[in-house]
C-alpha cells in the first residue's frame, strides 16, 4: 500500500480549501495518494502539469480536487475536462460531483449516444465542470451550448489515448479553440517521450510529473501470466480458465468487436454468465452492463478496449487478455483495471506460437517478466480441417510463386542470371528499359 499513498500527509497539507476536504472525508479517503500529494499542490499555485501515474492510484482525484479547489461559483464553463470514453465522462463526472457536493459546483458529463436535447438544457443550466468526450464537447460548442472563451483550465484524461491519431485533430480544434490564458493539466499512466512532445505544445512551461526512471509500469499487486494457446483453443481454453479460476469478477478483452460477441455467446451457451461491453452497443445497454459491473451482478465481462481505459470498479479479481493487445500500452491499461488501490489481481494473457514478438513488447515496456502459466488438465484439440485446408493452399500458392519466378529466371539471358537477384524488388534482374514508358503518368484502371 505504501507504493500509492503519501502516508505521512493529510490532504489538508496540500491546500485544498474546507469545502473540498469536507467531500474528500465524506469519501472516506484519509491520506492523499503520491501522485495526488506531488500533483495537487503545484495545480493550485497555477502550474500546467504533466503527470503520470500507475493504474489505480487516484488520478482522477487528482485533477478533480485542484479543479474543484481553483473553481469560483460564479465562473460557469470555466473547466474543461476531455476523456476517451462516454464511460469515463460519466465516471470522471460522478467522482468530481460526489467530492465537490459541499462546494456548490455543477457538474456535468457530456458524451455522444445520449439526448442532445436533454444535454442541452443541462448546459443551460451554466455547469462550471465540463467533462466531455472530444466528439460531443465539439458538436456542443458548434450549437454555442458550451462556449470556449470561459475557460480557465483544460484537462486531458488518458492523455496519450487523447493525444493518439484517433482523437489528435479533435483536440487541436478544441484546445485550439480556447484563445485566452489558461492552465492546463494532462495525466495518464502511460505517456510516451513522443505523446509528451506533442503534450507540450498546448502548455506553458509544464511541471513534468512523469517517471522516467526504467521502473515498471504496473502495480505490484497485479500478478502477470501467459499461457501459450492455438488460436482455435482459445474459446475452450477460457472456459477451462474460468472453471479453475471461479473469479469473482473476470474482465475479458477482445481486440475486435466481432470476438466480444462470439466469445461471449460460446460462454453463454456453456451457461457462463458473460455480457459484452464495446462500442457497437446502445449507449443504454453500455450504461447497463456499467451498472452491473459496479453492482457485481455479473461474473464475467467481454469487453473491446473500450472497457481498457480508466473504468473504476472495485474487485475486479482477474483480467483476461483473449487477445494480444498490438500496442503494449494498451497492455498496461488493460490490466490496470484489477488490482487497484492496493488490491490483488490476476492478470493472465492468451499468446499463440506467433506472437512472441508482441509479449516481448510488452515486457520491454512494462519491466516485468510475464511467466508461463499450464493449466495441465486443459488439452489442445486437434487442428481444425477449415485451418489445415487453407494452410494448406497457402503453401502450394507460394510453391507455384517459387516455380513462376524460377522459370522467369531461367529465361533471362546469362549475364542477368549471374546479377544478385536479392538486391531488386520481387528478385527480378532488370536488363533494360521497359519497352513502353508512360512519360511521367501512372496508368491506372479508371485512367
Ligand atoms: P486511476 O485514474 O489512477 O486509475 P482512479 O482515479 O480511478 O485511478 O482512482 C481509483 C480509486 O481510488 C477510485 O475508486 C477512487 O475513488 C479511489 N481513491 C482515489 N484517491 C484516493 C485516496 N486518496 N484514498 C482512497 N481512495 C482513493
């Protein structure tokens, strides 16, 4: 537990006015956790701030306390906050209400899939916290429900999520868009040199509260496996996983959303109580299945990397990769969702015989070994005939390349023969000109 909280500090050493230490007690927090010691103080003296911290160390709080701290109640529209997901909006905002409620500030989410009507007349009502998703906040301000020009702080949750080709260009418009002097605060548990590069262009000599020393990026309490699994053993193998381990609440990640579904429903006809979490649901259906992961009325949540970010419940005992993740960071995210506030976790991943290259990713970046995990009694099924079939055409179609290509060397003349083929795109000499030259165009089918 030492490794997350600043034991020897009180929150009322950070300088947070009565109002917002009376919400932090009503939490129950009694000590601030080290990011939040390291970060809070600097926030309202006025700094702009990068800060990164392991999952589940209190960085919502983090920003959520200087911001209720620096607000005045008459400054509506005077934070902004931007986050990844309409889950974290809705999270994010919950956290920020319920530790600000003796304060008197209006807090409010505002994410796509919900009402824009009703959306609106809650802007109407000149909240002074905005925590958004990019697509929304921007949609809001284009009808002028959510003007820019009050804005006095900018936070980026997930910063590198934020900041990553996906969301880039939104937030250039929006934080482009806030012309007058204003600080700003970006935090996430994973930042790379380059996202912090780019970071850096929307603040004004930040406070760099990132580690950089090659420690790991998980928490201790998060116990990391592998287990090395055939792709079609993968479905059997999870359920083999989930009678020995009987989590009390796995989450399991899928890369893709077409998987969320078949994985879940191959656990649903093997009466495993599993539901699916990714962004093809309705919005109400995401909001329910939240519910039911807070609620703990569910053991076992197929989710898309739209659960990997920032969601907050409590005793999560074990995280699933089904699937690799292609970007190690989404790795640590992932996994930051058991084992939090100094709990224990499980963190168990599928890897298949070609993906060594991709756990050796994630080991470079985390520092930490993964170790091979058995489950002995699970025994691999036979190679299916559909796999054998294509493999099996791949290998005579790249036969009959071989053959095509020998036959083209053959018919060259000797001394292209004797050239090094290896040092020509697709191994073939040139021995002149091509007969036709297309004068500078690139011929194409339309053209
Ligand atoms: P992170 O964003 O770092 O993953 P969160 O901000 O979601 O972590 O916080 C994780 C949990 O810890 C939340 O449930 C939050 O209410 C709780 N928390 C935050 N700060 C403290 C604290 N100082 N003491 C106890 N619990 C805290």
């Amino acid at each position: 537990m030492s490794d997350i909280f600043a034991t020897t500090t009180s929150f009322a050493d950070l300088g947070l006015r009565t109002d917002v230490l009376k919400g932090i007690k009503d939490q129950g927090f009694e000590h601030p956790t080290i990011i939040q010691s390291e970060l809070i103080p600097l926030a309202i003296e006025g700094r702009d701030i990068i800060g990164q911290s392991k999952t589940g160390t209190g960085k919502t709080a983090s920003f959520g306390l200087p911001a209720l701290h620096i607000i005045q109640n008459d400054s509506p529209f005077a934070c902004l906050c931007l986050v990844p997901t309409r889950e974290l909006a809705i999270q994010v905002a919950r956290e920020c209400r319920e530790l600000g409620k003796h304060t008197g500030l209006k807090v409010l989410p505002v994410y796509g899939g919900q009402s824009i009507n009703t959306q609106a007349e809650k802007l109407k009502q000149k909240p002074h916290i905005i925590i958004g998703t990019p697509g929304r906040v921007m949609d809001m301000n284009q009808r002028r429900l959510l003007p820019y020009d009050k804005i006095k702080l900018a936070i980026l949750d997930e910063v590198d999520r934020m900041l990553d080709i996906g969301f880039r260009d939104d937030i250039r418009k929006i934080l482009g868009g806030i012309r007058q002097k204003h600080q700003t605060i970006f935090v996430s548990a994973t930042i790379s040199p380059e996202i912090e590069q780019l970071a850096r262009k929307y603040m004004h000599d930040p406070v760099d509260l990132s580690t950089t020393e090659a420690s790991s990026l998980t928490v201790s309490q998060v116990e990391q496996s592998c287990v090395g699994v055939q792709e079609w053993d993968k479905r059997r193998l999870l359920q083999h996983l989930l009678k020995v381990e009987k989590p009390d609440l796995a989450l399991v990640f899928c890369r893709m959303k077409v998987t969320v579904d078949k994985v879940a429903k191959a656990l649903q006809n093997k009466n495993i109580d599993a539901v699916t979490l990714h962004a093809n649901m309705h919005q109400g259906a995401r909001n329910r299945v939240m519910e039911k992961l807070r609620q703990r009325d569910v053991h076992v949540v197929v989710a898309s990397d739209l659960a990997a970010r920032g969601i907050d419940v409590d005793d999560i005992t074990h995280v699933v990769n089904y699937d690799v993740p292609e970007d190690p960071e989404v790795y640590v995210h992932r996994i930051g969702r058991t084992a939090r506030k100094g709990r224990d976790g499980k963190a168990i991943m599928f890897v298949t015989p070609d993906q060594s290259d991709l756990l050796e990713n994630i080991e470079k970046l985390t520092n930490v070994e993964i170790v091979e995990r058995r489950y002995e009694d699970f025994k691999p099924g036979p190679e299916p005939s559909d796999i054998v079939d294509r493999r099996r055409r791949a290998e005579e179609a790249r036969e009959a390349a071989k053959e095509q290509h020998s036959r083209v060397i053959d018919a060259l003349p000797d001394a292209a023969q004797t050239q090094d083929a290896s040092k020509f795109p697709g191994g073939v000499v040139p021995t002149g000109m091509p007969k036709k030259r297309m004068g500078g165009r690139i011929r194409t089918r339309r053209s």
